[in-house]
C-alpha cells in the first residue's frame, strides 16, 4: 500500500480516496463526487470502476480486512519494539485504523462484516500462537475468541481517547505502542483474578443436581 496516492493506478486511487473519506467523514456524508475529487479522476471512472457507493464500500470492507490478515503475522513476530518500528515506518495505515472505527461506529451490515472476519481470522492467530506456545486457550474457545475479539474493537473504539490518556494523539504513536503493548502482554500474562475467583465462579455456574434444572450458585454463600 503506497503512501503516495501519485504511485497508484486510477482505483486504487479511488479505493484510497473513499478509505480516507468513509473514515474520516463516514459512509452517509461522502459522496461519488468528493471521491473522485480527492482521487483526482471523474465520477464516471469511480462508477465504473466499482458500480455504486455501496458497492465501493463493501470492496473497501473487504480489501481492509485482506490487508489485516495479511499483516497478521506482526502479533507473533517478537517483541514489541518491532511492532512499534513498522507502525512508525507505515503511517499509511492511519486511514485503515480510521475506517474501522467508522465503520464500527455507525453499526449495520459493515459493523457485522468487520466483527465476523475478524472472529475467523483471530480463530487462526490462536491456533497458531498455541501450536508455537505462546498462548493458552480457556476451555470454551468460541467464546473465549468473540470476547477478545469485542474487546479488542470495542477498545478500538476508543483508541483516541485512550491514546491520549497515555500522553498521545494515535492509538499507533510509537511511544503508545510500546506503553500498552507492554501492559496489555502483563495483563494477558498474569491476570487479574486469583485461582480462588476462577474456582468460586466455575462453581456458581455448575447445575445444582437433583430436579434437572440448571440453577447458579451464589459462590458467597
């Protein structure tokens, strides 16, 4: 992905200028018009090139979450000084990072696409960490994948304000990088919760035997 729409043919001129625009302005605000404009060709070529709006939108949805799973392989590369050299080496990301919090932001059939791409291509990443034992899976590993994957969005949701919290702009400012990245691996390392929680929860989600019904139990008591 080129950072210099210049070195780009025509639609990838397009999709680019329509990435920066859906998600800078969103989907409703943007039209044909101030696509072609920014990608320098006429309205005509953008509905040649790719039909309709909507049509635009779903090959930017899915050319977005191409290049995600392309770039997978950043999560299990190492350390996490190599993650914050290639984000500062790639500022043309920015407007991928902003599309998607566009698109998770205004909902819909966008919102669906992203969540259940990201479930099948995070279903892989694990099974791959946990074959090179990097990771351990909890026991139900459907549900374990759509939370990570929900609180992962969900956070990118958030990721100005949280970068700022963490004194910068960008959720992919190097210096934030490297701060989360580090908690975020202590975190998923060590925990939170003590083993007696697990147990105590564990147990007040086993069914109560005798009538067949499936009551919790109350782990205080």
């Amino acid at each position: 992905m080129s950072s210099n729409p210049a070195d780009l043919l025509p639609q990838a001129r397009i999709r680019l200028a329509a990435l920066e625009l859906f998600g800078t302005q969103g989907f409703v605000k943007t039209t044909i018009r101030q696509i072609a404009a920014r990608a320098g060709v006429s309205p005509g070529l953008v509905i040649h090139h790719f039909g309709s709006k909507n049509q635009l939108r779903a090959h930017c949805d899915d050319w977005v979450m191409d290049l995600i799973e392309q770039e997978k392989t950043l999560l299990t590369i190492g350390p996490q000084p190599a993650l914050r050299d290639y984000l500062a080496e790639h500022p043309e990301y920015e407007p991928v990072m902003a599309y998607l919090v566009t698109g998770l932001r205004e909902g819909g059939k966008i919102a669906d696409r992203i969540y259940t791409r990201t479930v099948a291509m995070t279903e892989g990443m694990l099974d791959l960490a946990e074959a090179n034992g990097l990771v351990r899976i909890p026991e139900d590993r459907e549900a374990a994948t759509a939370f990570l994957v929900a609180s992962s969005l969900g956070f990118l949701m958030l990721s100005d304000q949280f970068a700022r919290q963490l004194g910068g702009q960008h959720l992919n400012d190097p210096d934030v990088v490297a701060r989360y990245g580090l908690v975020a691996a202590e975190v998923f390392t060590h925990g939170l919760f003590t083993p007696a929680y697990l147990e105590a929860l564990k147990a007040a989600n086993t069914t109560t035997p005798g009538d067949g019904n499936e009551r919790p139990r109350n782990p205080d008591h």
